[in-house]
C-alpha cells in the first residue's frame, strides 16, 4: 500500500518517450547522465537570467537531447519563446557557445533549436512555474491551484490534478492540499499523463508542487 511510481517511467514504451536520445557502454552511461543534467541547468539558468518580463514563468515545457558520435542535438521546447529569442536575435548562438564552454566539448558539434508549442498551459512544467510565482507572491495557495486549472481548461485537456505540500499559508504545521478536476487515470497505462513535481522556496520554507495533466488515451 502506498507505494508511489514516477507517471512518466511508469507509461516508457507506450504511451511515453524518453526526453535524452543516445546509447553509452554501461561504464559511460554515468558521464552521459551527468552531461545532461548540465545541458538543461545551463539553459534554464541562462533563460532566468535573461528574460524580460518578470512574470515568473521561464515557459520551458521540457528539453529533449539527442546525441550522435559527432553532435549533440538540443530541442528546447517552449510556451513563450519570446522570452529567449526577444531583444537579439543573437541570443541562441550565445546560449549555445554557453552550453558548449560548460561541457568543454571540442570534438562535437553542438547544435540548439527552439520549437513552439501550441497551449502552453496545458504542460505541467510551465503550470508549476506559473503556481511556484503566485505563491511566491503570497497568493494563497487555493487560490493559485484554481487560477492553475482554469489555464489548463483553455488548453482542452481531460483531467488535471494539483497538489501542494509544505507549511500551507504559513502555518505551523505542514500539510498536503491538492485539487482535482475532470478525470486522472493513474493505474491506465494507456492513458498519457504528463507530469511534473517543482520546488519553490518561499518566506515559510520549501513547498513542494505536483502536477498530473490526463491529455489524452490510446484506443
């Protein structure tokens, strides 16, 4: 009872796919790991770093990598590109000589692309960062849950589920408070779940924010 997996690994193989594309020898595999875990903190660091509008949200949905012998292929995928790409068209080349000093590759090529997508808040990595701001923000959390679901309603998804944990509205005490509408098949594989967990840190301590989004199930 009780025992939790990750929706994402949970679904690899058939309704999921999985976000780094690349083959290591098993000695390998631990520096290919750690070599993506660089690509994506230095891109969202320098996306922070550089946005304009201080609304909270960087809007990456997720990063996915493909790496041959000679290139590494790094697809971001964004809500509100306009946040990289808006004062100087310059900007990717200069994310990409960033990424390229960070893991000092000199016999690859590295090549980045952005690609937009359609409702952004219908991905639960830009809710989370939407949710992560208004919190900050002091909203109570309630609040910033329903505003969170009336967003993913314009993206005609089926289901999404929210959940906060942490000392709720400053309290002594913490606790878990989480909202659900529509449908959240989480025992269906079939049924594609994106998902994320976010962390925030506020004036009270860490809350921790979860996001289930049911889009869609495969006959």
């Amino acid at each position: 009872m009780g025992q939790k997996i990750n929706p994402l690994g949970f679904r690899l193989g058939t309704t999921q796919g999985h976000h780094s594309h690349w083959f290591a020898q098993p000695k390998n595999y631990s520096e290919g790991l750690q070599e993506d875990k660089k690509i994506r903190d230095c891109i969202k660091n320098y996306v922070k770093k550089n946005k304009k509008i201080s609304s909270g949200v960087e809007g990456i949905a997720r990063i996915e990598i493909q790496k041959r012998i000679d290139l590494i292929q790094v697809i971001i995928y964004m809500g509100f590109p306009k946040l990289l790409i808006e004062s100087r068209p310059q900007r990717i080349e200069e994310l990409q000589i960033n990424v390229q000093k960070k893991l000092n590759c000199v016999n690859r090529k590295l090549n980045i692309a952005i690609t937009r997508i359609a409702n952004p808040y219908g991905h639960p990595n830009i809710l989370a960062e939407f949710i992560a701001g208004q919190l900050k923000n002091r909203v109570s959390f309630r609040k910033a849950m329903k505003k969170a679901i009336e967003l993913t309603e314009q993206a005609d998804t089926k289901g999404i589920q929210v959940q906060i944990a942490g000392r709720l509205d400053g309290k002594e005490i913490a606790r878990v408070g989480w909202i659900r509408e529509g449908r959240v098949p989480l025992q269906t594989i079939r049924a594609k779940i994106d998902y994320c967990s976010h962390t925030v840190r506020t004036i009270y301590g860490v809350l921790g924010i979860k996001i289930w989004i049911f889009i869609d199930e495969e006959k």
